[in-house]
C-alpha cells in the first residue's frame, strides 16, 4: 500500500525492530483508532556546529512518555533503554540529520469496549524532516494568534502531564478554527478562564521585563518551557509561574509560544490587539537566539541537553 501524500521515509520502527516505511500497517480493529487511548512524544534533532547530529533533551522526553503511559494505565513493553537506543536507530536509518521524532505508543486489536487490559501495548518511533512548524516568517515577524472559543479541559477531565492522543481532539478543534478564522495559532483558556496553552505550544508573557507563564496546573510541563524558563534565569530575566488573563495578553509587552515543534516562536497579534511594538520583542530574540545556539551545540553550558546521535 503506498504511503499517502506528505511525509516520507524509509524505515519506522515498530514493536522492537525496524521495517520498511510503507510496511508499518495497523489493523483497523487497532483499540486507539476507536477511542484515543494512546499517549506520544515529540523530539527534535538538529545539526550541531561540529558537523553531527544531536537529539534535544533526549532523557526527558522520553521520561515524559513513560509518566504519560503511567497516568493512562499503559504499560510499555520496552525498558527506557531500548526505547532510547530505537530512537537513535530510527535516525540512523532514515539518515536524518535534523527533523522531528514521533514516538507512539497505542493500543493493538484485542477486545472492542473500554477495558483494553489485555489488548497488547503497540510501540512505535517515527522520524521525518520537519521545517518552522508556524513558518519561517513567523519566527521573526512574530505570528496571529486567536484565543480559541473552546476551553482547555477542566484537569480532572484531562490528564494535562501526559501527551494523551484524544486530549488533541480539544487542541485540533481550536487549531482549525483559528486558522479558519485567519489566525496562525489558537490561545486556549481554562475552565475558569485564565490563560493556559495554545493547541500544541506554552505561552510566555513579558510585561517590565519580567517573564511570565501559566503554572503547570492546567498545562502540559512542556520541555521546551522548561529550557526557556532556565535560560532566561541564566540570563538574569526574572521568571514567574503565575495565573494570566487574557487582557494580559492583550497588554503585554512581548508574548511567545514555545513547544518542540514551535521552538520559540514570538506573537505580534492577539484578537485584532496589536502586542508590544507589533514585531518580535528583544526578550524573544534574545530567548531563542540562546535557545538556537543550544540545540545547535554552540553553548557548552548546554551541552548536557544534547545526545549525539
Ligand atoms: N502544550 C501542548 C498542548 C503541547 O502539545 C506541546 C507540545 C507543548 C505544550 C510544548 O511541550 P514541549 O514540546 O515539551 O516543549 N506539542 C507537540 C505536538 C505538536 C504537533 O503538532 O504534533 C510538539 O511540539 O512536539
């Protein structure tokens, strides 16, 4: 069967070893196709100054994957190890130097109905080639982002500290309707209000020279959050986690996105209000020049964030 249009490669590697790309087929009795129970990682590799390829914080991404099995009841056939070691195999074959990694784990045909205990565990790694995921422009012109007029899930409806594949049900709703209404990105608000995350990215504000963000309550501990926040601290910008109103957005003097696929990606609109000077702001800039020279291998203080494939 061939692969349809889009992405491409040549090998995947699913259940423990690698196969043709075209061969990894599911059965349409697959249980995650049915009712979304299945939990995903997204990584990133990227071309290092010394002419190699290094994946970005390697070990936390694919912790991350084992707690959001954990929270789900999943239990992965794999040690950390082997998954790890198949991420890098993955790369390898598909001679990836810089691009995405999708790490899937789902649920195989066995019983129908809402108790897959005894469904098998189905594993795969996925890699491709993956450009600005909000495009090259917005990187620097600063994106349009919409907030969305459906809610983050109440967080006892969704477990926000795992990668869940039904959760984006909620995250590809907003998506489409910002894009359809023009926008670039979707702002979602929680159940009482307050700002939580875009449909695949955490949301940083910058209001007198301070960096803020929502708390994890009702977000996703996003890595690439976590990278920011450190490197801003480094760097001396004082970083709060604290509750923000959507009229903070409209009255900040710099707001951005960040998130593995989005890496650090500045917003210059917000619902028709012109942010900050209507371009990316300078903490932006500094933040993501800091953060490229990271993955890029051009900061040593970094280095230990890198995993050389
Ligand atoms: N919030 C959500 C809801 C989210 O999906 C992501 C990642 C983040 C925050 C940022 O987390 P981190 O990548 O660890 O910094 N979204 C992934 C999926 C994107 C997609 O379109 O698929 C990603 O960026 O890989």
């Amino acid at each position: 069967m061939a692969t349809a249009p889009g992405i491409t490669g040549e090998k995947i590697w699913l259940d423990g070893a690698l196969v043709d790309w075209d061969d990894a087929q599911v059965h349409i009795l697959t249980h995650t196709l049915h009712y979304g129970l299945g939990v995903f990682e997204g990584i990133r590799c990227y071309r290092t100054d010394d002419g190699r390829s290094a994946v970005f914080r390697l070990a936390e991404h694919v912790d991350r994957l084992y707690e959001s099995a954990h929270i789900n009841l999943m239990e992965i056939p794999f040690g950390r190890e082997e998954l790890t070691e198949a991420i890098l195999e993955t790369l390898r074959a598909n001679h990836l130097e810089e691009g995405y990694i999708r790490p899937l784990v789902f649920i195989g045909e066995g019983a129908m109905g809402l108790n897959p205990a005894d469904n098998p565990v189905r594993v795969s790694v996925i890699v491709w080639p993956w450009g600005k995921y909000l495009g090259e422009e917005g990187m620097e012109r600063g994106i349009r982002a919409k907030v969305s007029t459906f809610s983050r899930h109440f967080v006892n409806a969704k477990m926000t500290k795992g990668k869940t594949c039904g959760d984006y049900v909620n995250s590809i709703l907003a998506k489409r309707e910002a894009l359809l209404d023009g926008y670039d990105e979707a702002i979602l608000l929680d159940t009482q209000g307050l700002v939580s995350e875009a449909s695949g990215e955490n949301v940083f504000v910058v209001r007198r020279g301070e960096l803020r963000t929502p708390p994890l309550q009702t977000v996703l501990d996003g890595i690439t959050r976590a990278s920011i926040m450190e490197i801003a601290r480094e760097k001396g910008i004082p970083v709060v986690e604290t509750a923000i109103t959507r009229d903070e957005l409209y009255t900040a003097d710099e707001v951005f996105l960040t998130g593995t696929a989005a890496e650090v990606t500045p917003i210059r609109e917000i619902d028709h209000r012109t942010i900050g000077a209507g371009r990316r702001g300078p903490v932006a800039k500094t933040l993501q020049d800091a953060f490229f020279d990271a993955v890029g291998g051009r900061d040593p203080k970094y280095a230990h964030w890198l995993t050389t494939v």
